[in-house]
C-alpha cells in the first residue's frame, strides 16, 4: 500500500461538530482503482480521532495515518488490488482521543 498525496485529495480546515465518522471508497484511475480514506471528527475533545490504521491481509503491519485536521481525506494504492472486484481484505480502525475505535471493512470495490 502506497499513501501519497495524489492530485485533487485536499485536507478541509473546516471547523467540524458533528460524530466521528470514517470512510474508504474506491475510485476508479486509468491505471486500476485509488482508494480515497476519510476521516472526520471534532478539532478537540473525547471524539476527536487522532490517528486511522489501515489494515490489510498481506501487510506485516498497518499503514497509519495521522489525523491531524478535522476533516482529513488520504488517498492511496493497495498494490494486490488495484483492478480486483472481490473482497479488498481492507479494514480501517479510527482512534478516538477518549480510547475508543470506529471501525470499517471495505469488503467489495467497483470499478464503475
């Protein structure tokens, strides 16, 4: 998995309200598909998230992002699925300031 900042990915400075929340969606490229991780939360506080972990069956570790913005968008490559349109294996566990976890599981992806 490669993160990097890609053309058109921009982190929002907006101030943010609202519940913790996380999302990873599948865009397809010319070359395959980019996946697009969101993370969004309050600038401080018990629901603040303060990093994300991206976890896949064939990494020995998990990629972790750090949240540092209240609206945070990270896109990256899963190299084993680029072009697939099974089950991604992608889990993505965001921790909150106050220990806890919101969790997600890409389990299917489109390419269309």
């Amino acid at each position: 998995m490669v993160a990097s900042s890609l053309p058109g990915v921009t982190a929002a400075a907006s101030i943010y309200a609202g519940a913790p929340h996380i999302s990873i969606t599948a865009q397809p490229t010319g070359a395959g598909l980019d996946y697009v991780l969101e993370a969004v939360s309050p600038t401080d506080g018990p629901t603040r998230i303060r990093k994300v972990q991206v976890f896949a069956p064939e990494l020995d570790r998990p990629e972790i992002f750090s949240v540092d913005l209240p609206g945070h968008r990270t896109r990256f490559r899963h190299a084993a699925h680029l072009a697939d349109t099974e089950d991604s294996g992608l889990t993505v566990v965001a921790t909150l300031n106050d220990g806890s976890h919101i969790t997600q599981r890409r389990k299917r992806i489109s390419a269309g």
